[in-house]
C-alpha cells in the first residue's frame, strides 16, 4: 500500500475517471478509491463497473467510499469508512471477513478503536493542509508528529492523506506511514502516470531508507 489514489473528477482537468485511473495503473498505484462524492449514486455505480473491469485487470484492488450497497453493487474489493459512516463492525459483517476495510482517523484514540474494530487499514489525516477534502478544523493538517503517533499505537498498515506530494510522500512514510493516498497529485497532473511513478519512487525510496 505504497501509492493510494481517491478519484475526484472536478480535478480531473476535464479528463474521465476512467482515464486517469487507467493512467495511475499504468504509473503503477497500488489501490484505487472511488469517492466522487458529487455525483449521484447511479452515476458512481456505473463509474464503478468501468473501474472494476479495469482494476480486476490489473490486480489493484478497488474500494468505494462510505457506500457499502455501492461496493456490493460494483463487486469491489472492499469499502472506506468516516466518522458520519457505518461502523467497521457492520460492514465487516455485510461484507464478509475477505473483504477489505478502511477506515479515516485523525488521532491516536480513533486508530487504536478502528484497528480493535476490525479495519484492515487506516487513512491518516488531513497531514497537510489541503482543499481537496472539507474536514474539520481539529482534523486539519494534523502534522507529521501526529503521523508518528499514531505508527507507534497500531500494528495494522496505514497511509497518510491530505496535501501529499511526491516531494512531502518520503517525509510522511519516514514519520511511520506505509505509503501515501492522494486525490490531485494524480488526478490533477498533466500526466498522471508520470506522477504516479513519481510518487511511488518517493514512498519507495524512503521505505529503503528506513
């Protein structure tokens, strides 16, 4: 779980999902979050057969997020959840025991209570300051120490979202995290598997590193 792409059109520059999901693929990203929160539920479904087919291709796997009917619907691999969402318990329980789940946290109690709820990772953040997501103010670029914080309470992996670059990506995987998801630093660059690779370098160098 080194490089983690969450896919939002509106920074698409004007490209399809589809592509630049293919693009970050090919760059080599490691998993794929269908979010689009803006569009409608039918709309994410049918985004969400088209990224099935190209991440079952792959072998990358696809998690939706919030919406456990939608990660049914599309036969993804699993779901990530919020605070507003339904428990980890609960969708482990819909979903079965094969299935993946994430889960956002921000501070050191809530990693801890996700990792003993039965998530299989964790979506640190927002590290950096970044306007890509609406999160609340104690949840806003909560730094690097945090980061190391929450490495050192839990054993399951994680990665560090929020205001990621492939120049900060090494500083977040030295503070702990096991790799880095993003939204624009993929979906917004002129060549999103050139970024990607870019990215994945920078994760990958530190973890040697390290």
């Amino acid at each position: 779980m080194r490089t983690y792409l969450v896919t939002q059109s509106d920074h698409s520059l004007d490209r399809g999902t589809a592509d630049v999901v293919r693009a970050a693929i090919e760059g080599g990203v490691d998993v794929v979050q269908l979010r689009e929160k803006h569009a409608t539920a039918r709309e994410r479904y049918e985004l969400g057969r088209e990224l099935r087919e190209l991440t079952r291709e792959a072998d990358v796997p696809l998690v939706v997020n919030d919406r456990l009917d939608l990660a049914v619907a599309v036969d993804a691999d699993g779901v990530h959840l919020g605070d507003d969402d339904l428990p980890v318990s609960v969708a482990r329980e819909q979903l079965g025991d094969g299935a993946i789940v994430g889960r956002s946290v921000s501070t050191v109690e809530a990693a801890r209570e996700a990792e003993r709820a039965g998530a299989d990772y964790l979506g640190v953040g927002a590290v950096f300051a970044t306007r890509t997501k609406d999160v609340r103010a104690d949840d806003a670029e909560i730094g690097l120490s945090r980061v190391e914080a929450i490495a050192e309470a839990v054993e399951i992996p994680f990665v560090g979202i929020g205001g990621v670059t492939s120049e900060n990506a090494g500083d977040v995987v030295a503070a702990g995290a096991d790799g880095v998801a993003v939204v624009s630093e993929i979906t917004a660059a002129d060549d999103p598997a050139a970024a990607t690779r870019r990215l994945r370098a920078a994760v990958e160098d530190r973890r040697v590193e390290a």
